[in-house]
C-alpha cells in the first residue's frame, strides 16, 4: 500500500493508520462497478476517533511513452457519501491527466511505502 501525503504531519496518526489498514486487507475481495472494472471491496468501519464523511477509491491506469517517459494517466474514481460502500453503488467520475515521473521527485512530495 503507498500512502501519499503533503508533508503536513511528520507521521500518519494511529488511528488514520488503523483505518487504512484495516480497509483494505489480503482478504478483501474485488468488487465491479457499472463500468465493468474491477475495484477493491473496501470495508471502512466508524471510529470513535474519526468521522467518515466521504469514501473515495481510485484507481489509476498508466501508459507511458518509452522514448519521452511522459505518463499519460487515466483515473476512475469512485465515491461513496458516508461510509456504507457496500449496499450502495458509487457514483464515477474519470480524469486525464499527463505528467512526467521526475516532477513528483522535483517538487518533493512526500511518499509513504508500508
């Protein structure tokens, strides 16, 4: 799992951190979207300690130019209000964005690998 964040905060807080781990597990099963694509069944539970307003998945398909390494990047998300996400469908919303693997590195953004 890779969490991206802004630097903001010098650590993830132990109960953000409990939330995404328990999320997602080696467990969680794929679920389908109207589209056909596949996305994890996540499974976000309320915590005394965080309120859920919105659950928002995304997923990302990359295509890279080999000679310019430019990414050409195809984002799907999809929301949930609150944090039932499984007798709900979500509503989509896609992106395109293009963008160069080096200018993550050139701005310093913060990168979390767990």
């Amino acid at each position: 799992m890779e969490i991206i964040e802004d630097g903001t905060y010098p650590e993830i807080p132990p109960s953000l951190l409990d939330l995404i781990e328990t999320c997602v597990t080696n467990e969680t099963k794929d679920r389908v979207d109207s589209l056909g694509l596949s996305y994890p069944g996540i499974t976000p539970r309320k915590s005394p300690n965080l309120g859920i307003d919105e659950v928002h998945i995304r997923s990302v398909y990359d295509y890279v130019f080999t000679e310019s390494q430019y990414v050409t990047e195809i984002a799907i998300y999809r929301s949930w209000k609150g944090c039932d996400v499984v007798s709900r469908d979500p509503e989509i919303q896609t992106s395109v964005s293009l963008y160069h693997r080096v200018w993550d590195e050139e701005t310093g953004k913060a990168i979390w690998r767990i």
